[in-house]
C-alpha cells in the first residue's frame, strides 16, 4: 500500500524536463481533425438522430481532414457492467473496433475517448474503480493497434471531479493504460468542462507521451444561441454575430495566451479537442468563426478537431446528403483574411486618479477583502477568496445599455501572481445575470490589456461592470476601465483622411517608414498578411520613423488610430 502511494505522487507530479518530441510529432500529423459527434457519445448510436456510417470515414478523408476524434460513452448498462468487475460487452468494444478500423484504413488518425461518464462527475471516489477498470480493458484490447490510434482519459471533467481529484484520476489512468500501451500518445485535458479556465490548476504527469487538449467555445452567446440545453438565455441571443474585427481577434488571442505560456514552459504539444458554433448562428458568421479559429490554431503549430461531423454543428447534412461548403471552405480552404474594425463612443471611463470613481467591493460568504485606490488603479487586497468566485465582487452600477447595441468593455489588469478572474456587464437585480457571458481570463504579475465584446438583447438603465474574484487569495489590479458603445467599420470612407491628416512613406518600403501624423493619431499597428499583430507603437505629432527592416518582405496592413477613428492602408515591404 505504501509502495503504491508513493507511485502515484510521483506519478501526478508535473513533468520535469521532457520533450515530448513523439508526441510533437504525432500531434503535427493529427493536424486537422473532426468529431463522430452525436453517435457514441449519445447513451444509444441511434438516440439523438446521427447515427454513424461506414462510408463518413472516406468521406472525410477525400475532403483532406488528417483524423477523427471518437467521443464514447462506455457507461450505460447496455455496454458495461454496473458491478465489479466493470466489464466491458465485446459486442461493444468490437463495434468500435469497426469504427476505428474503417478510420484507420483510410488513413486517418484516430482519438477515441471516455465521454459523458456522469456517474465519475457526480461521485468520483465511489466510481473511481469503475473509471479505471474500464480503461484496463479499452488499453487491452486496442494494445497491438500502431501509434496512428490515440487514446483520450475523459471528456470535459467537472462537478464533484475537482481540478485536484482530476490530477489524480488523470495520473493514475495514464498509469493504468501505460501497462499495456507503454508508447501510446495520451490527451489529458482540463478541468472544469475541458477549458481554458482550468489550465491552471492542470498538473502533467511526468510522461513523454502525451498531449495537452483544450475546447474552445467563446463567445458562448454567439455559438451556442438558440440551443436548447444551452440554460435559459439561449434564446435572448439569437441573431448574435461574429464580425471577425481586429478587437473579436484580440479576446481569443488574450483567452489562448494561457495556452500558449502553458504549451512553452512545459514543451508540450496542444490538441483543440472541440470547437464550432451551433445551426442556429447565421453561417456568415459561423465561416468567419471557424477560419479564424482554424488559421490561428495552425499559426500556434496546434493540431485541431471541429465539433462536429453531421449533426447540430456539422459540415455534412445527413439527410440532404449535402455538405455546408462554408464551413469546409472555413475549415480547409480559407486564408486568415484582414480583420474587419470597429469605432467606439464612451459609455464609461474609469477616473482613478483622485478616488474609486463610485466603485464598490461586495463579498459574500468567508469572502474578506479591501478596496483601495493607488497609482491610478484600483487595489483589491484579498484575504480570503472563499468558495465561490461571485464571493469577492467589485461593482460598478448605473450603467445605461439599449438593446440592439453592441458593447466593447476593455480594461488593464495585474495580480501579485498568476490568478484567474471573471470580468462581464450584467444585470444590478435579481437573477443578477450577464450580458457579456461568464468567461475567465488570467491576470499575472505584469499588465495586460482585456477585452470583452457583446450584444445587448435588453434595454438596462441600471446595468453593472462586474469583476468576479473570489475563490483565490490572490490581490488584484485594474485600471483603464472602459466601456463603449461599438459600430462595424464597413467603409473606409466614412474615416478616410484628407491628405493634410495623414502621410505614410515610403510605399514600398525597404528599411525606415515614415508616418507623418498631422492629425493627431495615438497609436499605429502593422498586421502580416495572416493577420497576425507585428508592429505597435504610440505615434508623436508630426514625423515619425520605423525601423521594418526586420520584416519579411510582402503585404501589410497599417492601422492609424485616433480617439473613436481607424485609418488603415496596405504597405508593401521590399
């Protein structure tokens, strides 16, 4: 007993000095990827309408995917055993055996997982045993398949499977398996639902074999509108829309920059598990979506699986027999295209110079803090985060809001430490819910700049700028807080300058460019061609020269910023 705990310390531990370079190279030949979703994840093949079928194996090879992703619940009566020993019907196991075969056989790499095991969420200890006896036998009888079939612990772990059981459960399925399959690339994902939110608290076993996978569903309101399992609200964000500017970018790039630090300081490769947006979004938007998401994921060197195949989120349509050519176009086919912009008006703009500009910090539960105002910021000193992250809140109401609108919230933002916190615009009365989602970023020791875009679907004169800090000991810092009533910029010409306003030069450029800035601009950004950010300074009046030498040579795009006005113009570097 004694020998055995001390494995599983070890085991649990975070890996020290591995490569992963296997699992690099397993992860760069995952690449693009699509979920059997609804099929075997569903608690009978045939129950929620999408039955699989021998044919969507090569169907999805022809359209150049490189492996399918398997979600399967091994749970119900009907495939396993209830009681000890947990067994697992052959009749089940070879019939995914036959769907792994015919993925494999088409060259495909292929992720089959544990999906909707609910009884582990909801009692982990009492169905800990189940949990790994299962796996014994899914790494037994797949253990003489090549390194082209990889193996998934658990789907989205949540409820009573804390992020701390999780480690564990996770460190000593990977044990489990390592008996029969010692080679096996193995994804262990995140806690609290498989997101970006639990990224924090995942500690890596001390193995070479494995790689780390993230969904990815932001903005929640925009890809999951009208679902009907999507909570109460779903309905309230129908006609939401993805826009694809410049600020819907830099959310997502600021929400994965977790991810990127993670995969870098652990040399780990990152697998984005599930990521689509729901029927019920206007296909525009769901194409502008999944490009961007598709484009940024293969920048970060990240293999990716659309969430799903033929279902609610699907490229296929079972029935019509037809494919949604945007979202295979978006998926396959699109290049990153330049970011559409938007202009702002002032709601709110924090004024923290002197006070706390009608600020409030409210804490429930064991929650204890203290608000204070310095440098220009608001100090919240915590001595106790409690349980709940609504146990320590700093408020700002009597915000006026008009349905129709979109709303732009930025902020900067600091902690002593890594911390992870919750910023939305909500309601100032019961249910007190939010407007802007319930999304959780992470603050560290240096300042960053946050952004939150949403859609009002009511009017609110009363609303509220919210700021969710509990469950972390962890003193935080904000300052710059603003929030603006936002417009898509769908001409240049409503914002084109004159020639006395603005000059850029010379155009190609080889070395130094020169922008003379005779209308007052604040701030130049340069994006590449895949619409990454590469260049950002503050501009002086008048003359200002930059050095781009460093540049590879091709198209940029040049951004001119000035209070609520964009100018922007291709360059062409030499």
């Amino acid at each position: 007993m004694k020998l055995f705990t001390l494995v599983v310390i070890f085991f649990s531990l975070k890996s020290i000095g591995q490569t992963h370079e296997h699992a690099f190279e397993i992860n760069k030949k995952l690449s693009r990827g699509i979920n059997y979703g609804n099929m075997f994840e569903a608690p009978t093949e045939t129950l929620w309408g999408n039955p699989w079928q021998p044919e969507y194996a090569s169907m999805i090879a022809e359209l150049g995917f490189n492996h399918v992703r398997i979600p399967i619940r091994w749970e119900p009566e009907a495939r396993s055993s209830l009681t000890s020993p947990y067994t697992i019907k052959t009749s089940f196991l070879n019939r995914i055996k036959q769907v792994v075969d015919s993925a494999l056989n088409n060259d495909l790499f292929v992720i089959i997982n544990m999906h909707h095991h609910d009884s582990l969420y909801a009692y982990p200890d009492a169905q800990k045993e189940r949990f790994l006896a299962q796996w014994k036998q899914i790494s037994e009888f797949f253990k003489d398949y090549s390194d082209s079939l990889l193996f998934e612990i658990l789907n989205e772990p949540h409820g009573n499977l804390t992020a701390d059981k999780w480690n564990s459960f996770s460190g000593e399925a990977l044990q489990t398996i390592r008996t029969d399959n010692p080679d096996r690339i193995i994804l262990i994902g995140t806690a609290e639902y498989g997101g970006l939110s639990g990224l924090s608290k995942l500690q890596l076993p001390d193995d070479e074999n494995i790689i780390v996978t993230v969904h990815y569903y932001n903005p929640f309101s925009f890809t999951h509108q009208g679902a009907s399992w999507a909570g109460n609200d779903a309905d309230s964000w129908l006609g939401t829309e993805w826009t694809d500017t410049k600020d819907e970018r830099d959310v997502m790039r600021q929400e994965f920059s977790s991810l990127v630090t993670f995969s870098l300081e652990n040399s780990i490769p990152v697998h984005i598990g599930e990521f689509g947006a729901y029927s019920t979004a206007d296909m525009t938007s769901r194409a502008k979506w999944t490009t961007f998401l598709a484009r940024y994921f293969e920048q970060q060197s990240w293999s990716w699986a659309y969430w799903e195949f033929s279902a609610g989120f699907g490229i296929y349509n079972p029935n019509a027999e037809t494919y949604y050519e945007n979202l295979v176009n978006a998926l396959l086919h699109n290049k990153m295209p330049e970011p559409a912009s938007y202009k702002g008006t002032t709601v709110y703009a924090s004024n923290l110079e002197n006070s706390i500009d009608n600020w409030n910090l409210y804490t429930q539960g064991t929650g204890d803090a203290e608000l204070s105002n310095g440098n220009n910021s608001l100090e919240i000193t915590i001595s106790n985060g409690s349980t709940e992250s609504w146990h320590v809140q700093l408020v700002r109401g009597n915000i006026s809001l008009e349905k129709g609108k979109k709303y732009r919230l930025s902020f900067k933002a600091k902690a002593d430490a890594d911390r992870s916190f919750s910023p939305y615009v909500g309601q100032s009365i019961s249910p007190w819910s939010s407007y802007s989602g319930y999304n959780a970023y992470t603050a560290s020791d240096s300042l960053q700049t946050f952004t939150v875009i949403f859609d009002m679907t009511e009017n609110d004169d009363r609303a509220r700028i919210v700021f969710d800090l509990g469950k972390s000991d962890i003193n935080f810092s904000v300052t710059g807080i603003l929030l603006e009533e936002i417009e898509l910029v769908t001409s240049l010409s409503e914002i084109k300058p004159t020639p006395e306003d603005i000059e850029i030069y010379p155009n190609p450029v080889t070395e130094n460019l020169i922008v003379n800035n005779i209308g007052n601009y604040t701030q130049i950004l340069i994006f590449n061609i895949s619409g990454k950010l590469v260049f950002q300074k503050e501009l002086a009046k008048n003359l200002n020269t930059f050095n781009i030498n460093s540049f590879n040579s091709g198209v940029y795009l040049v951004q001119l910023w000035r209070e609520n006005h964009l100018f922007q113009t291709k360059i062409i570097k030499n």
